[in-house]
C-alpha cells in the first residue's frame, strides 16, 4: 500500500532544503530523501535574477515533491534572523507556496519553536538548529547540513501529526 509521503522545507533563497519520507517509512532512512537548492545572487543582482531564481527553487521543489509522492508539505514558518534577509526569504516562500498549490499539492505552516519543541522537548535558547541537527544525526539521519536538519525536524512535525512514526523528546520543557 502507498500511502503518500510527506515533505518539510526550510525554505531561503540560497539554500532551501527539502527532507521527505512516507508515511509508513517507520523510522527506515533509507526510504526518505532530501534536497538542497538555491543560489548565492551578488547583492546588485537584477530583479529578474532575483524572480528567475525563485522560480528554479519552485520548480525543483515540485518536481521533487512528485517524484516522492509527497501529499503534505510542512513548511516552517517565518523566523528571519537578519532583518535584510526579511524580502527575499519572502520572496522564496511566496513563489514556492503558489507553485505547490498549483500543483495540487496540500501545504501547512508550523513554527520552528513548536517543531524543535516536538523533537528536542526544551529548546536551547542558542544553538538551537545545531542542536536539531545533533539530535537527527544520533538517529542515524543521512543530512549533511543544518538547513537539511531544519528540513526533517518539520517533516518530522508533519509526521507527527498524520499518526505516523516521528521522532519526539518526553522531556518536560523548564
């Protein structure tokens, strides 16, 4: 039986990442897979560049959410942590959106704090996506960078909440 996967995103415009897994994956990595797409824009770029770049990000995105039979994407939700990233992780995120729905596909947005959260329990005020990445790689997760582990950690949220296997701390938050 194929039930649909799900897929999370921490989307930027240099470096969106993409983590998907089935719904009846039960903890096997081999059966997910992960994306990173963007491009670095020198700071005089063209609005074109900048529109033509959010365009590939969309495409690659959909392209990979069909080749995994992806149903739900959770997306995180806006968290900027430099205000002069503030448009352009807009801009990203608005063309993505648009594109999966075009797509027929369902979207969803979660929090960071709500998905760390789930999988950590206390969230460390610093470090918190290293602490994210540390918690998946002592799982045996195949990510290679923070952005990847941000990915899953919202996969693993929308995991959660379809009943599915997910990984979650029972530690008390202080």
């Amino acid at each position: 039986m194929n039930a649909g996967a799900i897929m999370g995103l921490d989307l930027s415009p240099t470096a969106s990442a993409a983590f998907s897994a089935p719904l009846d994956w039960d903890g096997d990595w081999r059966r997910t897979a992960r994306l990173t797409v963007g491009e670095s824009l020198p700071r005089d770029a063209s609005d074109t560049a900048r529109a033509r770049r959010c365009e590939t990000i969309a495409t690659r995105l959909v392209a990979f959410a069909k080749q995994h039979n992806v149903t739900q994407i959770w997306i995180e939700g806006y968290a900027f942590s430099r205000a002069d990233q503030a448009h352009s992780i807009a801009e990203v995120s608005g063309v993505v959106r648009l594109e999966l729905v075009r797509a027929g596909l369902e979207i969803r947005s979660v929090p960071a704090s709500s998905v760390r959260k789930l999988l950590l329990g206390k969230v460390p005020r610093s470090q918190a996506k290293a602490a994210v990445y540390a918690a998946f790689k002592a799982a045996g997760a195949p990510i290679e960078t923070f952005d990847e582990g941000d990915a899953l950690a919202v996969a693993n949220y929308g995991l959660s909440e379809n009943g599915a296997f997910c990984f979650a701390s029972f530690q008390e938050a202080a």
